[in-house]
C-alpha cells in the first residue's frame, strides 16, 4: 500500500473526443497506477463536488451561473477553447473538490495527488485555455478559510504561464506565485507572478533544471508557506504538441525530484495536480504524471518514514 492517498473520480473526463486536450488522461493515470503496482484501489479516495459557495470564493457568481446553465457567449467559449457540456461542468467541479480533499490529506500526511485539475488559465469571471474554474485557487482559499492553514504557494511547471493564478492572487501576500514556463508561448499577455521564469525556446534538462532549483531557492528564502500546491504539467516534455521546450521524460522527473526534495528539506506538506500534457502520444504524457506521483513517493514516503 502506498504511503499517501491520491485523489481520483471517473467523472474526471471531460469527454472532450478527438481533441488537444486528452482528459482521458486521468483515468489513464488511475489505470497505470494500479497495473504498475504503484497504488493500489484502497489508496484512492473518490471526491464529492465543490459546494458552489466555494467556487465563488475565486469566481463570481455571473460565472459560474453560465457555466451551470450552460449560457457562454460565442466569444466565452472561444477563449475556453473547449466546447460547454454537462459532463465538462460535472468535471471540474470533481477537480476542484479533489483539490480541496487532496490538501487536507497532505496536511495530514505530508502529501497528496489529485490526478486531475491544475486548471491555471481561470480567471474570476471567465475561463481560458481549457480551464473553466481554477481549481487550486478555490482550495487554497477554502484552506484558509477553514482556518487550515495561512500562507500558500503554488510553485507551477506548466509550459504555459499560470496567467489566471497570477490575475487571481496579484497583491495578496498570503499566496506566493511562482511560474516557469515558456517565454514565447501562450498566454499573451502574461500577469506577472510572485516569480516568472520565462524560458527560451528549446531549454533543455540541464538549463531548466539549474534555473529552477535557483529561483526555488530564493522563492523559499523569500516566503515560508504552510502547503505547496505544485502544477506538474507535462507540456514542457521535447514530443508536446503546444510546447516549444526540450526536456525529457527523465528531466521531468528529475524536475519533480528538485521540488519534493525542497519540499521535505523545509517540511512542507505537498499537493500535486497534472495540469497540461499535450504529446504526440498520450501514453508519454501519462508517463510523465505517473513519474510525478513515484518521485512525490520516492522522496516524501521516505521521509515519511524516516525516524
């Protein structure tokens, strides 16, 4: 039995079809870690809903009304650039409710995944790349509220900038914002974030990996949060079809190692979410999530249980 528990629901599928985005993913990365042996069905917890009072801690009400009734305008539905659907809306509010179990879980044992959400383009009053509701923002501020814990930072690897975590949480010194990704890419234009790091085109492992571990380091000089949600998104993989970066699927991992290892080195207590993953081949991108839950156990199980 593994260490943590992860967080999952077979609603998770926005059942998008033949699209860019491959939602599928989710139960695909549910299915590998059962058949690699990595988790087992009693390591998994099932999500309810966010309650509609929780999204509109982020979101306003005009928002999320459209979204529950389905009444996006032409240009709405252009920038979600993803068609509205029952089982869309159904979806995202599981993910957000994952994100929401998931940090209680890791407060109470160090880490947790939800194998959905990191829905990082969100913005209070509309949805953007794929994102309709910004999942890890109503977490972190439904934490807060329950008086859980105070100080957040989301650390986000996205190949796409956070734009909407950095618009959500501009001037709000509770949360710490910390995005690198790709200089030369979407979101046009970029928010700035706590911390930006915007990369060339082509960065390879080595460079990425020296630039992170510098600005994590003077992330966490600079501010001490009580959780970490961390975006792992696949996108900056060298084979993804909207990224323009170079890593590997074994500088990726080694990119998931950094942050846990920080994460252990000041005892914060971690939440992952898969945020983007576009490759050519959908089985590299459920790799690299997976990859993220083995190093998140490689790392924290350990310290879990070490005396």
């Amino acid at each position: 039995m593994a260490p943590f528990k992860f967080i999952y629901h077979p609603g998770y599928d926005l059942h998008l079809g033949e699209h860019v985005f491959p939602s599928q993913k989710y139960h695909l990365i549910h299915e590998a870690l059962l058949r690699d042996s990595i988790a087992h069905p009693a390591d998994f917890l099932s999500p309810e809903p966010a309650s509609d009072s929780d999204m509109l801690r982020v979101h306003t009400s005009d928002w999320v009304h459209k979204l529950k009734t389905g009444h996006l305008s032409l240009q709405e539905l252009m920038h979600l650039e993803i068609p509205w659907s029952r089982e869309m809306v159904d979806a995202v509010w599981l993910a957000t409710g994952g994100a929401i179990l998931a940090g209680v879980r890791a407060l109470a044992e160090g880490f947790s995944a939800n194998l959905a959400g990191g829905l990082h383009h969100a913005f209070p009053d509309h949805g953007e790349g794929f994102c309709a509701i910004h999942d890890v923002a109503v977490a972190i501020r439904r934490l807060q509220a329950d008086g859980a814990v105070r100080k957040v930072m989301v650390v986000d690897t996205d190949v796409h900038q956070g734009n909407g975590t950095a618009a959500i949480f501009r001037g709000d010194h509770s949360v710490f914002t910390f995005s690198i990704h790709q200089e030369n890419n979407y979101p046009f234009p970029k928010p700035p974030s706590c911390i930006d790091i915007d990369l060339a085109d082509g960065t390879s492992d080595d460079d990425y990996l020296a630039i992170l571990e510098k600005k994590l380091m003077e992330a966490f000089d600079e501010f001490h949060p009580d959780i970490l949600y961390y975006l792992a998104g696949a996108d900056p993989y060298r084979e993804d079809q909207l990224g323009g970066l170079s890593l590997t699927i074994e500088g990726l991992k080694r990119r998931d190692r950094l942050v846990f290892e920080h994460a252990r080195r000041l005892s914060i207590p971690v939440v992952t979410a898969p945020a983007g993953g576009y490759a050519r081949r959908t089985d590299d991108t459920v790799r690299i999530h997976v990859n993220t839950i083995v190093a998140a156990m490689e790392i924290l199980g350990r310290a879990r249980v070490s005396p």
